[in-house]
DNA sequence: GGTATATTTGCAACTTTGTTGCAAATGTAA
DNA sequence: TTACATTTGCAACAAAGTTGCAAATATACC
C-alpha cells in the first residue's frame, strides 16, 4: 500500500482513490489486464472516462505499460523496475488457453539482423504458448 | 494480376472486385495498411462491413496477416510466402518517424529463456526504429 | 483547521471500430 | 441460363477512443 503511495508520489501524481484503487487492482493481478476487466475488477465504479484517463496518464509516466495483442486488444500491467536504467528489450507472453499475459523478465535478447537502413531503437518480443497454469 | 486470382483460387475465395481490389491495394502498398488506409485507397468504396469481413476472410485463409502496435492500433499486409513451410517467428518494424510497418524477412532468431512452466509456441518480435525511408 | 488554486471527476456528446442479421445482388457450376 | 451458394450493402447496436466543461476533490499555504 506504501508501494502504492510513493509510486504516486515519485511521478508527481496525486493521491486519489481511483488512481489508488487502480494501481491496487494492477498489483493484485497475476496477469495483464484490459480495460473493462480493470474496470470491473475494482472496488468502487469511476467513470470510463475517469479510467481511460487515469490509465493514460500512467502509461505516459511508464507506471504502467500496454502490450497490443493480435486483432487490437490492449492489455494493462505494471512497469516492473520502473526505475532501473531503460530497458529496450521487452517479453510477453501470451497464453493461447487462458488468454493470460504475462510479462517476463529476461537479460537482453539477441536480435535478427534487419535489412539495411532500418535503424532499430527497441524491441518488443510477444511470445505466445501456453503459459505456467496451463501447462499441465 | 493473375497472382491476385491465383490466390482467391487457392484459398477458396471467389473472384468478386471488392476482394481482388483489397489484394491488388495490399500488393502494392510499401508497408502494412490500416482498414481505414485500406477503405481510402480502393478504386472503388466499399462498404464498411464488406471490408470489414473481407479482411477477416483473408486473415482466416492467412492470405493477409494482422500487426497490432502499440495503443491497439492495427495494420494489415499481405502474407509473404504463404505456402512456404509455417514459420513460427515473425519480425515486423514500426518506424517512430514515418508511421509505417514493414514486414521483416529473416531467419528465425533467437529467442530468450522463458520461466519454468512456459512453453511457447511461436514467436513476434515488433522492433521499434527508424525505417530505410527515414535514415537520412 | 480553513482557504485558494490546481487537478481530477463525472457526464454528455461524438467518432471510430467491431460485429451481426437480413434481404438484395452477384458469383459459380451444371 | 437457371439454380444454389456466396457476398454485399444497409440498418443497428455495442464497445472503445476522445474531448469539453462544470462540479468535486486534492494539495499547498496561512
């Protein structure tokens, strides 16, 4: 709950129940989430708007990250490490039976050789399988 | 031309315009096209729904393949070699100046260590960067 | 604690996208 | 050319993305 309090704190965004409730339902989730399961998961209803908004301004403070899944579905987690130095390597993965994201921590990968002119910045990596539950 | 036909024919699809023009725009674009880029691009307009599930017919044939970026935004390009042997990793490549997608070909890459439990299945790296057209 | 100011919320409104049902139009095969 | 299977356009509706604005709330200062 301190956690949750000072992650608030270090971005300069105020205490207020939505963005704490928010945060607490992120924390609590084993996976990534979207934004209407965000929405139902939490313990008092703010206004779409109000989670729209709220969630936008923690992806813009890298609170929080998106991954795009296939077909355009968004799903939300915590930026783990937030203030470890950047980090321009990124997994996900994706489980193919229970729909799960989950996001994986991991050294640098290595990366294929792009034709010439393209100029990498950063990579995102989406694995898909099934993931540790599924996996009997 | 007669490779736009060929492919209804392979797939199962019948010739009708609205298909062969969504095939000949995809063709001949440089990078992956969103439905609306697509819509706008069409010698002729087509209703929304029709495009709508011409795409998802293509995609279901694996004629055409979806990207999703960031935010949920989705792009649509041809699918490069459809008959060759299925390649479980896929490479594509956003550029931050231009906004276009470009379908990477490749060897297959390394991948990074999963956590125990996770067993994946296939592979989409999405590398962020400047694309040919922008490294001045 | 009380107040002034800066933020955040909720609500209305509107656009775009995703999706389905159905009847009319079109493609395909005989 | 007919007969049957598909595809199209249109209406309709849900969900998501987005903005403006006034009311409610948080934060800083006395």
């Amino acid at each position: 709950m301190n956690d949750i309090y000072a992650l608030l704190e270090e971005n300069n965004l105020s205490r207020t129940p939505c963005r704490v409730e928010i945060l607490k339902t992120l924390s609590r989730a084993d996976s990534a989430l979207s934004e209407s399961e965000i929405r139902d998961q939490l313990a008092y209803s703010y206004d779409r708007t109000t989670v729209y908004r709220t969630l936008r301004s923690f992806l813009s403070q890298n609170v929080i990250h998106s991954i795009s899944l296939e077909g355009g579905e968004v799903r939300y987690a915590m930026t783990p490490g937030k203030d470890k130095p950047h980090n321009s390597h990124h997994v996900h993965f994706y489980c193919n039976n229970c729909n799960g994201v989950f996001c994986i921590s991991h050294k640098p990968f290595e990366t294929p050789v792009l034709p010439k002119g393209f100029q990498p910045e950063n990579f995102d990596l989406l694995v898909h399988g099934k993931c540790k539950n599924c996996t009997t």
